[in-house]
C-alpha cells in the first residue's frame, strides 16, 4: 500500500545546538490543550478548530516545555504531494524565544518534507528574516480583510446554493483541478468543522457539474474563515462570498492577494478592513500548478 501523502516519515528529532530541550516530537489529538495553550503564550487566538483539524490530517511536530509547562515550540507541515508541501504554526513560547528553538523545528519540518520539495508559507514580517536564512524567497502578498459584511444593493447569490454530502466527490475534483494537487484529507475532514459550505453549478444549471464552491468555518468563536474558495471567475468568488457573508452570524475574515483585482476592493466596500499584511514564501521551485487565477483564499494561512 503506498504511504499516505499527507503523513510523512518522520526525520530525527534534533534540537539547537547546547539547549535543554526535550527531542522534537509527533504530536496528536492528545495535544490539543496544549497547543491551544501555546497560541494564546503568543497573544494568538486559542483558535481550536484549526488545531483540531491539523491535528489530525497533518504532521504537526512540538518540543516540550523543559519547565514541565506545556509545549515550548511548535510547527505544523501538510503534505499535498510527493514534492509539494505547507509549513503553518511556526510558533515558540514566550519565554523560550532567541534560543534557535524556531529554526530547529523549522529545519526538522523541512527535513520531513524531503529533499527538493516544494514548501510554502505565509510569513509574517517577525518570521520572514528566519525564513529567509533557511532559504525561502517571496511569492506573493496577502492581506487579510476582516470585519462585518455589509450587502449593497444589487448583491444577490448568483445561483449559489447550500452543498450536500452528494457534491463532496465533485467539490474534490474541482479542487484537485484548480490547486494541482489533492487537498483532500483536509478539505474532507474540514467538512465537519464548517458552519456552511456552498456551490454553484456550472452555468447555473444543474446537471453541468460544479463550477465553484466555498466554505465558511469558525477559527475562532467570534469570527469565521471564508476559505477555501475556488471559483472560475471574479463574479462567481463574489457570489459565493455574498451567500456566506451576508447573513453571516459573525465578522467574516477573507485572505486575499491585495495585487489582484477580482476581490479586494470590493471587500472592502463591503465593510471588510485590512488587518496587516503577510507575504506567502517558497522553498524551493516555486513552479506554477493547477489554475492559479481560480484560486481565492486559502483553506487557513497555516495551509499555504
């Protein structure tokens, strides 16, 4: 049987140079607590769904806290082909931070991904020199639009329509298609966590197969992630947007490419603000897969 694309073999577990760390280790569902307790040392959201879903359907590698304390330092990769993997949650306690903790959880999760891969992230401008220093180069630009979405007049749903188990089969081939590469031990297990999930036929007719389709799921309690979402066109993004958002319970959160032109303005004339700015880096061949221009948002930032 082949291995699973999205467990990869574990590398040996090293630690910086002199520190007093426990090996890296492979976390589980048993951690949950404690990776939770490690984003909100870093003034992050707990943001437990996330953490359940990588928990399960990625590799995510943790060094305990010498201190007995939790966990010292975190890192997540989500394999998506053979050569082709993400790096998310690149995190590390407060109070071990300058000890070489994030590069050597950095190093062991590119050794996981294997030699010639193609890793991907988004970086913040705190984690872009590391980045760098280990050999990542910039992509692209990000910027995440966040707020209440305000309907205008003339918005409507463009034939949108809610998403049954039945569509799941047709939602994965439209993905694989558009990514270049199978998402689908996440996408079908984050289909258990979504608050909705929407589709639009192609051309609007049933029977065409689907077009497009998008989800919007909790990140945190108070807010909502509308990704993925994979549509042909700007209109059809902006449909499946307005069915999610409009009577969306919470502020919404959408990470675009600010050098588009398909989205961005638009979400902001919808009540979405910009909320700073992240750039997506590569190691390694950052060749061009799938279609691109299909793409809008991400899954998460932790799954580039």
């Amino acid at each position: 049987m082949p291995a699973d694309p999205a467990v990869p073999a574990d590398p040996v577990a090293t630690v910086p140079a002199g520190a007093s760390f426990p090996p890296i280790r492979r976390l589980g569902p048993d951690d949950l607590k404690r990776c939770i307790a490690l984003s909100v040392d870093r003034g992050w959201s707990p943001e437990a769904s996330k953490w359940s879903l990588l928990l399960v359907s990625s590799a995510v590698f943790g060094v305990d806290a010498p201190d007995g304390r939790g966990l010292a330092g975190t890192v997540v990769l989500t394999r998506w082909a053979a050569d082709y993997a993400a790096v998310g949650m690149v995190l590390v306690a407060a109070r071990y931070g300058r000890r070489g903790l994030g590069s050597a959880l950095m190093e062991h999760a590119l050794r996981a991904a294997g030699p010639g891969a193609t890793v991907t992230l988004f970086a913040t401008d705190m984690g872009r020199p590391l980045y760098e220093k280990l050999g990542f180069a910039a992509v692209r630009r990000n910027v995440p639009f966040a707020g209440r979405f305000r309907a205008r007049p003339g918005d409507d749903a463009g034939g949108v329509r809610a998403a049954t188990p039945a569509d799941l089969p047709a939602i994965l081939d439209l993905d694989r298609a558009a990514f270049g590469a199978d998402r689908g031990h996440v996408l079908t297990r984050l289909c258990t966590l979504v608050d909705r999930m929407v589709v639009v036929e192609a051309g609007g007719q049933k029977g065409r197969g689907l077009a497009g389709y998008a989800a919007a799921w909790r990140n945190t309690p108070a807010s909502a992630v509308i990704g993925p979402l994979v549509a042909p066109d700007g209109d059809t993004a902006r449909h499946l947007v307005t069915a999610l958002a409009a009577d969306a319970a919470t502020p919404v959160r959408l990470d675009l490419d600010p050098d588009r032109p398909e989205l961005p303005g638009w979400a902001h004339a919808h009540g979405l603000e910009p909320a700073g700015l992240t750039v997506v880096m590569a190691h390694g061949e950052a060749t061009a897969r799938g279609v691109p221009g299909r793409l809008f948002t991400p899954i998460s930032v932790a799954l580039a």
